[in-house]
C-alpha cells in the first residue's frame, strides 16, 4: 500500500502504479507541511509500505523538511519516496536528502522516465546512492565515482566474515560486502559457510534474484552455498562463516586472506571480542560493530583499536550504506586505483 501526498496537479502521476502493478494507493491531494504532517498529525505510517512526497505539495523550508525526514526514519520503517519536479530549485535539497540516508529521488522529467524512476523506487533495492548521485552531481561523481577503476593484487582474495555471537549482523555484513565489491568492479561470490540455511529462502522473496544448479545470481554477485559446484574465478570470495569459534579460527587463520568481525558493542560481548581479536593476531583483521549509540561509540574507541561502527543497513544489498568500511577493509588488496575523466 502507497500513500501519496501530492500536489493538485500530479495528483494521476502514480495511477498507472495502480492500473498495471495492482498497488492500493491512497491520495491526499493539496498542500501540506510535512514536519506537521509527520510529528503531529499522524501516529502510525506503518500499515503503509511507501510514502511517496511529491515536493510541490509541501511548504516547509528546507530545515523543516529535513527534521520532519529525521522523524520518519527514527519512527516509521516504510519507504520514503521524493519526487522533484523543479530540480534546479530543489538540488541542495535533494543532496541533504541523500546525505541524510533518503536515495530514492525521482527527478526524470518525460513521463516514461519518471515512471521507470518510480518502479525503480518501490523495487526491492530501490533507487542506489550511486544512481541518484550519477544525477545529482554527474560531474563530481565522474571524479571521485571508483567503478571498475580499481585493480586487485590478485584474484581469489578470500575474506571471512563472522559475528562474536548470533544476531550481531553477520550475514548482513557479509552481503553487504559482497556488493559493495560487486559495484566497484569486482567480480564476488557470497558462500554461505554455515549451517543457517538463510541463503535458499532469498530467491522467493527478492524479485529478479535467478537461481541455476545450486547457485543464486543477483545484482552481479554470485550466491553459494558450500555444496554449491561453481568453477568460476572471482577477485573476492566472501565467506559467511556464522559465529565465530575454535574451528572457524583455524580456518580463517589458513585459508584466509583476511576477516572481518561482527559485533554489536553489548557489554557480555566484550570479553569474547579481545579473546578472538587474539586468537586471530596473525589475520588482517577488521572488527565492526552495529547498532551502537553514538555515545557509547566514544567508550569502545578508548578501550579497542581499528574497530568501525556501520550505518543501519536493513536493505541486505546496499553496498553503499558501508562503503567507508568496505573500502579501508579492501585496501591492501588494490593493487591500483585511478580516476577517468568521461
């Protein structure tokens, strides 16, 4: 279900969401404040799975639709959907969206690609960091962008990925890995190394996720299990390995090239944290932690070196959420890395 607050005159640019997708819209047409909308006049947005804004209908200054954003993201899960229709008004806005964690932004201008950018919008991944930011700032983003510019010192890099307890993101992280490397060129494989069986639920649930003789294709990353047959050469091969122990040390420690550590800062979790750190001296080894308070972030980096807090990260796929992480965790494999005027 899709609540749409639009302006009188877009009030049909999403009926054709409806009439070939089946997807219930629900219109409220006009004028609104969204701060008001968000903190006041509503309590519950979360029967909806999109809110879609379009930005002619709203009157609020720039500051008070970033705090009504801030608002929606700390209390409601649904997707927040913008569409801009005057962008040369609207491009310091639309870039304050995307720093503050909101991609999906429609600002096609002909009516076919204003409606791709929307199916795109309510698509599992939604709209990427990179594509939004290949529109926003073409320019700059051909400066800085690292796609297919990075080189690998060598191929197979193999790098495992394993969480001080259960539910500490392990998975996610390992994913998220995986297409963060699949965007800058890489070719990766994920291999479910562990006995969770997470990976052969995905395909009924993501569209567009194709599976052939035991292996999963999705976005560019090839998905494996461990008693999956693929002969293929990979720059990096990624290794959900589950909660750490004794036996995955020891494979870490002679079959990897590297490891990545999962944690989320809870005090029972700090002893299990230096005894594994040590156990795995020898390993290129970097230690993240999810869903820790800013505040207590400042305590961990006094008591634990090289450690990284990662971004919320609910979309398995998004490997931009993480990107600073990934690309430090990377490094010592880059052989090379150089940037292309288009």
């Amino acid at each position: 279900m899709l609540l749409y607050l639009t302006s009188n005159d877009q009030i049909n640019l999403l009926d054709f969401l409806n009439d070939e997708h089946g997807i219930i819209i629900k219109k409220l047409s006009g004028t609104f404040s969204l701060r008001q909308f968000v903190l006041g006049d509503l309590r519950s947005l979360n029967h909806f799975q999109y809110i879609v804004i379009d930005l002619n209908a709203i009157k609020d200054s720039n500051s008070d639709i970033m705090e009504a954003v801030n608002a929606y993201k700390k209390m409601f899960t649904s997707r927040m959907i913008f569409y801009i229709e005057d962008m040369k008004s609207h491009h310091d806005l639309a870039l304050k969206l995307v720093e503050n964690g909101i991609f999906n932004i429609v600002i096609a201008e002909d009516i076919e690609s204003i409606r791709s950018e929307f199916l795109k919008s309510i698509s599992d991944l939604g709209i990427s960091k990179r594509d939004i930011m290949r529109k926003l700032a073409p320019d700059e983003y051909a400066l800085n962008t690292s796609v297919n510019l990075y080189k690998f010192s060598k191929k197979d890099v193999k790098i495992a990925v394993t969480g001080v307890q259960n539910r500490v993101g392990t998975t996610t992280m390992a994913i998220n890995l995986a297409n963060y490397l699949s965007s800058i060129g890489a070719k990766v494989c994920y291999v479910e190394a562990n006995e969770h069986d997470h990976l052969s639920k995905l395909p009924a649930f993501y569209q567009g996720m194709t599976s052939k003789d035991d292996v999963i294709l999705y976005n560019g990353v090839k998905y494996l299990s461990l008693h999956s047959e693929c002969h293929d050469e990979f720059d990096f091969i990624i290794y959900d390995m589950g909660v750490i122990n004794n036996k995955i040390i020891s494979a870490i420690r002679n079959n990897c090239d590297a490891a990545v550590l999962c944690a989320t800062g809870k005090p029972y979790e700090i002893n299990d944290i230096e005894k594994y750190k040590d156990l795995l001296d020898t390993t290129l080894l970097s230690t993240i932690f999810s869903l820790v308070a800013e505040p207590d972030q400042h305590k961990f980096l006094k008591l634990h070196k090289d450690i990284y807090f990662s971004n919320y990260t609910p979309n398995y796929f998004d490997g931009d959420a993480n990107e600073s992480i990934w690309t430090t965790v990377i490094k010592p494999f880059i052989r090379k890395s150089e940037v292309k005027y288009e």
